[in-house]
C-alpha cells in the first residue's frame, strides 16, 4: 500500500521500479501503479459483443501463455545442458592463461623466440583479466589506475545460476596478493523474476585488506589552521573509485522503511547500474574473455552501431571524446593525489574492510 505520505513510498513501491528494462524513470512506473485500477473500468464499459471478443483475446493470450512458460522451461534446461559442456573448455583457459599448462611454440614462434635474446619468462598470459576488463565499455569505467596492480592477480572469473534463492553469483578467483587476503570475492544477484528482470538485491564479499592497501578508501591529510594549538595534520578517511566498490552493492532498505523520492531513484539507478556490470561480466566477457583480452570483441560491437552518421557527426563526436578522456585523466588523477587545502596527498588508510 502507498504511503499517505506523496514523498515517501515504501520499498514494495520502489521494487516494482526496479526493472532493468525500465529506463523511463521511477515516476513512470509509480504513474502505472497508480493507473492500475482504472483498466479493470475497461471491459465494464463495452458493450457485450465487445466484451464477448475481448475474452476471447484473452484465451488465445492464456493460451500464448502457456506455450511460452514451456519454451522457458526447455530453455533453462537447454541453456544448463551447455553451461556444464562449457565447463571443460573454461578449465582448459584457467591451465592456460595462469601457466600451468604449457603450449608448444611453432618452429616458426621457435625462431622468433630465439633471435629475441632480451624476451622475459613470462607465465601464463600476464594481466589477462585485468586487460578483458578494460576493453569492455562497462567494466572499463569501473576499472581505476589504483585497481591495476592489484586485478594483475586476478586469475579467474566464473558464474553460477542459483535457485534458492533464485538469480546468480559471479565468483573472482585470485592469487595471493599483497591487498588482501581474500582468494575469492563473490558478488550475487538475487532476482524476484527472472524473465522481467526484476533485481530484489545483491550481495558481494566483505573484502579483508591488508593495513594500508584498502583501494576503496583514502586518507586525505590538511594541516591546521595558522595559530591552531593543535600542530598535529587533521586526518580525514573518504570513500573513492575502485572497481573492488563492486563488491560493496546498494543496500536495499528494510520493508517497512520510508524513503523519499530523490533517494529511492538515486536507489534504483545505483542497483540498475551495478546489475549491468554483473550482467556484462557473466554475459560478455566470460563467455568470450579472450576476444576482450585481444580487443576482438571491441571491434564487433563496434559493427552493430548504426553508421548513418556523416562525417560532421563524427568529427563533433571525436572532438567529445577527447573532452570526455581529458576530463577522464583528470579525474583520475585527482583520486590518486587529491589535495585538501593546504594539505598532503591522499593516502590509503592503515585498515579497512569492505562492508
């Protein structure tokens, strides 16, 4: 039920916003909900040969209906026959990509190889991880210079289809690091339905940093102010971008609790954005993490893009990209060495723990 309140609304309200395919904005859906009583007026004011043939709509859609919950059905059970025939071929890429199998070179790569007397040892497929999720146009946006370092040991990326409850889990395998002591970090979407997308909530690893090494957080230092008695810097710890704030999702407020509008779609747009990050990891790079890895699957997306733009259009558009990149590295920089005041750069706090 609506809260008598018209700036708050409870979370049953916010929920029935939170469809992925709902772009037009949470007024839009409670605008609908609202509506919903007066289509039930509709039949009621037909006449009874009209009414009569619009039942007999509906028990052709009953009927669509059933056809489609059976298409479905065999869907899932196809879509987990191949899941589980992908598996080896997934385990054969992990051998592959973190060295513990070894591919013989060609004669030719033979000669390369030897006429190249200043080529490392290298194991494996180095910063393969790291390089797909940057190539990718959701993930690289979530990608900071700080969380380099630290994905480089990132070995693997798998996904799960859950039931109970239903939706799915991504799990990131990594190796030991001097960040954190977790081997794996997991991130799971619980959906209320799955056809309608329809995001109850998620929830990710609470990661446990290594003192000093948090990539979520900064310390930021200011000295005080002239003539203060207090000589020591004010020390301030503030959140900051990291790709690891995945793992930190929105926290989907209580039931019976209240919220107001602003707050309830700044809600929706924080959970629509961090289900397309999920969705794009377990539906794009995956599957396909090489293709990510190389830069192939940059180049294909790039073909399903209408190209009806003249050349006017795309020298405005290149000309945006490159205000959008120096704003970009700005911004960057400014994570990596923002300065309060008078103050020192910004540091990593001695000890944090995602929550």
């Amino acid at each position: 039920m609506m809260s008598n309140d018209k700036d708050n609304f409870s979370l049953a309200d916010l929920t029935a916003a939170l469809k992925d395919e709902d772009r037009a904005g949470l007024m839009n859906a409670l605008k609908n909900k609202l509506a919903g009583h007066h289509r039930s007026d509709v039949l009621e004011n037909l006449i009874p040969q009209v009414r009569a043939r619009v039942d007999a709509l509906k028990d052709i859609q009953s009927q669509h209906d059933e056809l489609e919950a059976k298409f479905r059905e065999e869907r899932a059970v196809l879509e987990a026959k191949y899941e589980q025939l992908y598996q080896p071929l997934y385990a054969k890429r992990f051998e592959i990509v973190n060295g513990t199998t070894e591919i013989e070179l060609t004669p030719e790569d033979t000669k390369m190889d030897e006429g190249d007397d200043e080529t490392a040892e290298e194991k494996g497929v180095p910063s393969f991880w790291l390089t797909a999720l940057q190539n990718n146009d959701v993930t690289s946006e979530e990608v900071t210079e700080n969380d380099e370092e630290a994905l480089k040991y990132l070995q693997d990326i798998k996904w799960y289809k859950t039931e109970e409850p239903k939706g799915f889990k991504l799990e990131f395998l990594f190796d030991s690091n001097p960040f954190f002591k977790n081997n794996v970090l997991t991130k799971s979407y619980h959906v209320i339905d799955e056809d309608e997308l329809l995001l109850e909530k998620a929830i990710g690893t609470e990661i446990d940093w290594y003192p000093g090494k948090c990539l979520t957080q900064k310390i930021l230092k200011k000295k005080p102010k002239k003539g203060s008695t207090n000589t020591k810097p004010i020390t301030k710890i503030e959140d900051c971008e990291s790709f690891f704030n995945f793992f930190n999702p929105p926290e989907v407020p209580d039931e019976d609790e209240d919220i107001d509008e602003d707050r309830a779609e700044e809600l929706q747009n924080l959970m629509e954005q961090d289900y397309e990050i999920g969705s794009s990891i377990r539906d794009k790079i995956i599957p396909r993490a090489v293709s990510w890895f190389t830069g192939e699957a940059v180049e294909g997306e790039e073909f399903d893009i209408d190209d009806d733009d003249d050349d006017e259009d795309e020298e405005e558009d290149e000309d945006d990209e490159e205000e959008e990149d120096d704003s970009k590295a700005k911004k960057k920089k400014g994570d990596r060495s923002q300065i309060v005041g008078d103050g020192q750069q910004g540091e990593r706090p001695p000890d944090c723990k995602q929550q």
